[in-house]
C-alpha cells in the first residue's frame, strides 16, 4: 500500500471551493488510520494529524467549522489538489446536488435501497413483477426500457435512501415481487448483505447496478429458480479473498454505509447510460422468458471513459466458509487468524 505525506503549504483562492474528484474517498479506520481510495482501486494511508484530515472531510462536505488552523486544512486541501484526487470549482457552479443526465449526483441522491413494499403483484395473469430501486439516470432508463415488454409488469422507480438507517432488513423484500432491480450510485455494503438475505429467504430474484471508482458494476443477478446463479454475498466474499489489503476495502465499505461520502457519482453520458440499462435489461428479459442471462455466472465491469466492457466470473461461495468464528477461546481464535 502506498504511504503519503499530506503536510505541505499553498495558497486557496476565495472565489473557488473544493470538492473530492470523481472516484476517490477519504476515510478513517479503527486499525489502519485514514486512508485514500482511489480509482484505480489503490489505498494510499495519509500521513497527517486525524483532526487535521477530519476537518478536511468535513470541508469537503460543506461544513467549515473546526478548531483546527485554516492554514492547516488549506495545505491539506492543496497537496490533495496536486495528487489529483481534489477539484476546484467555482461557487455557486454545477453543485453536486444535480442529478441531470452526466452530471455530477451526491450519494444520496440515489437510491441505495427499495421502499418498504418493494412491490404489488401485477394483476394480469402469468406477468412477472419487477421492481426497479432507484432514482438516477441508470434506473430512468432501464424503466423506459422494459416499458411495454410482453409478460413484465414494471413498478414504478422510487428513492428511499434513507430506509436502511430506519427500517429492518426484514421490510426491504416482500413476497410481492417477482424481481428487485437495484440501481444505486456508491455501494452500500450493509444494506446489500441485509437485501441478499431477505431476497434469499424469499426466493425473490434480484439485479443490480453501482459505481466504484471510475467504474459501474452490474450484478450478478441472482435467481431462486437457478441454482447455479450467484448473488452479491458472493461477490463480496471473493472480492475479500483476493483483495491485497482486505482492511482497506471493508474500511472503504464502511465509509460508504456511513452515508457521508462528500465524492459526487459521475454518471456517464447519454451512450454510456444507455449500454448499462441495456447490459441489465437484457438480463431481466431473458430471465423473464426462463433462458439464461447473457451475464450469467459473472459481474460486468464498464468504464464509461474508455466504453470498455469486463467480464468477471465470480464462482458460489459455500456458505459460512467465510464467516468469521465467534465461539472459539481467545488462543484457538488467535492461531486460527
């Protein structure tokens, strides 16, 4: 992992502010210290005072009040600007609130998690009930385009980002739909174990969409009536075992379910939106008519920079293989790290 001395001087003009650039997250960890995510999928560990960097963040997301120094928090923001990991922008110019096509959208903005009744059965006879969950240009479009497809009855999108932090895990699925797609902007780690399991104890199929980095990964779609298919706490568990610094990445999944993250979703243009509602509506349809998703066994990584598509197979993980022992004595759970 990289290391960075974050503790040198420079100058802030008063008509900018600062925002994080697209991608990249700054956090803290109970054992690692404060970390930067970049996009590339680094973690750099930040050589500077705590308070220092939660002043930082807390500038970042709009708050200037703070005990430490504004000479402290300028240098900050300027070595951060020189990485590339800091944009200046005018005030008052293209705010993060927007959430037009391409725009830059706050976290919040888009739905993370669906409604308390995910969805109301279609009435018609031998229709399949999809719920799309989600407010950003993603699920906008993927909506339009299942509009009118034989056998699907589409239920409106909706936002409820705020339901996680409210609700129980149990009213996240209901036994009313057929189909939960979530299309969200930065991964909400917690919310997402909490929708798998539910999805699973109600053998309700589900899909899904989100930004990492520079990046947008779609799926796996997981279905009850294929048990071949594979699901996010797959995902997650093959992401942990491979990851060279799996602190890091569960730290940076925690950042995320804190719902403080001050980096802006960058969504795609018009053409990049319209191959990720594509890629899942293909999915949908497919499984729809019973035949296998052309995603099957795999999570698809886009990078709307480059247009580049990336097939990543992920294989079951059998469950509580990963699962951490709680009812060993302190010395067997020690030799057993």
């Amino acid at each position: 992992m990289k290391t960075s001395g974050l503790d040198a001087t420079a100058d802030q003009s008063a008509m900018n502010r600062h925002r994080l650039a697209p991608g990249h997250h700054v956090f803290e960890t109970p054992d690692e210290g404060w970390l930067l995510y970049e996009p590339s999928g680094a973690f750099v560990r930040l050589h500077a005072p705590a308070e220092a960097l939660r002043a930082l963040t807390a500038r970042l997301r709009g708050d200037d009040r703070s005990d430490v120094s504004e000479a402290v928090v300028e240098d900050l923001l300027a070595r951060f600007e020189a990485r590339g990991a800091i944009e200046r922008q005018p005030i008052g110019r293209d705010t993060p609130g927007r959430s037009s096509l391409g725009e830059a959208t706050s976290h919040r903005d888009v739905g993370a998690m669906g409604d308390p009744a995910i969805a109301t059965k279609a009435t018609e006879e031998g229709s399949r009930c999809v719920r799309i969950v989600g407010s950003g240009p993603i699920a906008v479009a993927l909506g339009r385009l299942l509009e009118g497809e034989d056998g699907l009855e589409i239920a409106a999108c909706r936002d409820d980002a705020d339901l996680a932090e409210t609700e129980s895990p149990a009213t996240f699925v209901s036994d009313e739909a057929d189909l939960v797609i979530v299309c969200a902007g930065w991964l909400q780690d917690a919310s997402w174990q909490a929708l798998d399991e539910q999805a699973r104890q109600h053998s309700i199929a589900w899909h899904s969409c989100y930004a990492e980095g520079d990046r947008f990964y779609l799926g796996p779609l997981w279905s009850p009536d294929d048990p071949t298919t594979v699901s996010y706490r797959d995902v997650r568990a093959r992401r942990l075992a491979s990851a060279p610094f799996p602190e890091g990445l569960e730290g940076y999944w925690r950042h995320l379910d804190e719902r403080l993250c001050a980096t802006p979703v960058r969504w795609p243009n018009a053409g990049g939106v319209a191959q990720l509602a594509g890629a899942l509506a293909a999915d949908v349809t497919a499984w729809a008519r019973g035949e296998t998703p052309p995603s099957h066994g795999h999570q698809l990584a886009f990078a709307p920079t480059s247009g580049i598509w990336t097939r990543h197979p992920v294989l079951p993980v059998p469950r509580g293989l990963m699962t951490e022992r709680t009812d060993l004595a302190p010395e067997a759970a020690e030799a057993a790290r």
